[in-house]
C-alpha cells in the first residue's frame, strides 16, 4: 500500500390490541329437568316447576357453572405477558450485573492481566464514558536544522494511552521519535511534560509517563480473542486538534502483515474513522477494553475505512519491557547504525549509486573486530538477501544475541563476506 500517514505535523486544518367478540346473547345455558333461575332486566323470576316434578324445601341446588367470557380472557392473556416480560427483563438485568463483577481489570503496566470479559456488551457510549479519560493528546517538539544551517522547531502531534494509575502512558514510537520535548494533556486540560522511558522502533511502540495524581487507565483486553465482525471503538486526537474524538467500527481482518515505513508490522484492521492524530491512540472492544494502538492508515483518494493497529497482546509485552528495562531484552543486533536507502530518491540524496541498506557507523566492539566498515552496503545476511532495513529487521530476528551470523557486505564494487558475532540490542 502506498502513502502510510503515520504522523503528523501541525497545520492548522481547514474546518470548513384486540376486540371484543360476538358470542350471541352472551348467556350460557345448561339443560335440566326443572326450570332455572334467570335475569330478566332488572328482575329475577321464579319460574313454577315443572308439572309432576316434587321439589322438597331443604333440596340443594345445584350450583350454575360459572364461565369467563373472551373479553376477559383476552385481557387476562394480555396481563399475563406483561408480567412474564417484566419478570424475563429483571433477570436478563440481575444476570449483566453478576457478569459484570467477573470481568478482571489492571492498573499495572508491568503486571498486566489480559481481562476476560464475560458481561453482557456495552454501548458505544458506556465504552467511550469508561476509556475517554484514559486517552491523552500528546505534542512534541523538536530541533531541525535547514538548508542553511539553521535551526527551527518542528511541532508533532498524536495521541496515547494510559496504561498504569503511575503515570505510564503508551504511544507509538514514531509519535515521540527524536523528539526534544513532550507534552501531555489530560481530558481535563491538565497539561504535564512527559519524560521518554523507552522505545521500540522495530514495533513502533514507546512509553512515556507523567507526574500526575488520580489518572484513569485502561483495561487490557486480549487482542487474541477476536474475530472479524466484533465491535472497535478508536479514541484519539485526529488532526493533531480534535482531541478526545471517538469514531466505531468493526474489527475487518486479523493478523494483517504490511510493511509502514520500513517495518514489518502484524496488526489489526479497523474500519473506525482514522486519522494522522490519531497514531498511538486506542482501539476498544465491545466490553471496553484495550485491544490495539492505532498505528497507521492507508491514504489516496480511492481509499476507504482501512486503519491498523498494534494488537494489545505484543504491545503490551513489549511495554512491560521498557518500562523494566528500558529496552526490548533478547533482541540481536550487528552492532551498527544503518542508513536505509531502499529508494532511488534516497540514494540519489545521498549520492549512492546503488539502493539498498548501507553502514553508515560502527558502534559495536564486536562488529568492529569483525571488520564491518562505515559505507559498506549490507548485501546478504546468512541467506536472506537485504534490500531494505524491513529484510535486515526480518533476518535478525531469527537469532538471538551470541550467534555468530555470515554478513556479505559490498565494498569498492567488491563482494567480502564478514562473520559476526551479534550483541544484544538495547534500543
């Protein structure tokens, strides 16, 4: 997919029932030998009896059998329903009330527990009520240098969540990277300045925190449990401006592989309105639970209802990570930073010849006993051909630090091939 709009640089935006039956004379009449009583207007007669018929004055008579007549059963039959409907509506009621305590919630970022949510859903509105303080508006700032040599401050803007009662917010790499100053706001207004905790631009996942009292975090959902069809609610700050701005949706495909700007991501797909703002904001379930941070959308005009997000599960644990260590542990690494120019206008800026992904310092010790030089284009790791940092990310994760790999590099138009022994990354 072309054009992925993964950030964004402010730019003030331009805002431009029933009836009754007939049941004849309504009366109901039972044949005997004597003749019965009965209403005449506003009279009872008493008929003599019958001739050679003897009637002593202590007989019982015989009870006349009462009936009902339509208009009261219907009536009755009405009632009847009402009350089940009552009744059937309290205990669909008591039994979202019980659902509801057994659902599991956390405030901790480094003791997560994934919630299992066996309550009846929730509305669009309840989800957004529980989680729109959870979701922050974040800007940053950060130092450039032109042309001319001179310095100017470029201004970002994107969204977060918090995920611990401590502080800790997460985002997305690409909102804070090379950021010289970061602010949060709360849905209250409340300002704080936020300091960098760690990292992950391989996932494109960062956590900073705040120094603040009384925060509202979100509840872990588990991004492994679901399917396409189910409810996503996005929460974020849309261009930079809107923030707090809620759109829904459907979850629309699982386990979408793309590559955004030269990562290899595995995430989820979304329907709900997203926009640049909108990046590190969240993605909710049907019970209000994190399930994603948004991450990317697919731009152009022919292009419709396609977001992305990093599944809670991966975000999480890599959350866990830097906020414990600062760094993703167990993850190999050269040894050396890289300039990817996969592209011809990158390598043309750079005056490359060739595309591809090129050396441009050696930082570790290893890589530099190894022989690795700075300007050597990295051609083939172990048997995985490099044409981007995507396939130099892709081969490294396949070892772990301490393996040695071969690494064929290209230097003078020459081919030299260079065993290395892989550290471990720890940014």
């Amino acid at each position: 997919m072309d054009n992925w709009d993964n950030d964004y640089e402010k730019n003030p935006p331009n805002f431009i029932m029933v009836g009754d039956g007939n049941n004849g004379n309504g009366e109901n009449e039972e044949r005997v030998q004597e003749a019965q009583p009965y209403q005449s207007g506003s009279q009872t007669e008493q008929p003599q009896p019958a001739q050679g018929y003897y009637r002593p004055d202590n007989r019982k008579t015989k009870k006349e059998p009462k009936y009902i007549t339509r208009k009261a059963f219907v009536i009755t039959l009405i009632c009847c329903m009402i009350a089940t409907s009552g009744l059937t509506v309290a205990g669909y009621s008591l039994a979202a009330r019980m659902g509801a305590t057994s659902t599991t919630k956390t405030v901790s970022a480094t003791n997560y527990t994934l919630a299992k949510a066996t309550g009846s859903e929730k509305s669009i509105e309840e989800i957004i009520a529980q989680n729109e303080n959870a979701v922050v508006e974040i800007r940053t700032e950060s130092v450039s240098r032109d042309s001319w040599m001179q310095n100017y401050v470029t201004e970002g803007a994107g969204s977060g969540v918090i995920i611990d009662t401590k502080g800790y917010i997460l985002t997305c790499a690409h909102v804070v990277e090379g950021s010289n100053k970061i602010t949060v706001k709360l849905k209250d207004g409340t300002e704080c300045e936020a300091e960098m905790i760690g990292m992950d631009s391989q996932n494109d996942i960062a956590v900073i925190r705040i120094d603040a009292s009384n925060l509202t975090a979100a509840t872990y959902g588990d991004s492994s449990e679901l399917s396409v069809g189910d409810l996503a609610v996005a929460i974020g700050n849309p261009l930079g401006e809107l923030g707090g701005s809620a759109s829904s949706g459907i979850i629309s495909s699982l386990d979408r592989e793309l590559t955004v700007d030269g990562k290899n991501l595995t995430l989820l797909q979304t329907d709900a309105s997203i926009n640049p703002g909108n990046s590190g904001g969240g993605l909710f379930d049907q019970y209000g639970n994190l399930i994603g941070i948004v991450v990317a959308k697919s731009t152009g005009s022919d292009v419709e209802g396609l977001g992305f997000a990093i599944p809670i599960n991966t975000a999480a644990e890599i959350a866990k990570d830097l906020i414990e260590n600062g760094y993703v542990t167990g993850r190999a690494a050269i040894g050396v930073s890289v300039l990817d120019a996969s592209d011809a206008q990158t390598a043309m800026q750079y005056g490359l010849r060739t595309t591809g992904v090129y050396i441009q310092e050696v930082t570790g010790d290893k890589a530099k006993k190894a022989g690795l030089q700075s300007g050597d284009m990295i051609y083939y790791l172990e048997d995985t051909q490099i044409k981007s940092m995507a396939d130099l990310t892709s081969a490294l994760s396949a070892h772990k630090p301490g393996e040695t790999v071969t690494i064929i590099v290209v230097r003078d138009n020459q081919t030299v091939e260079i065993d290395v022994e892989l550290s471990e990354a720890t940014s």
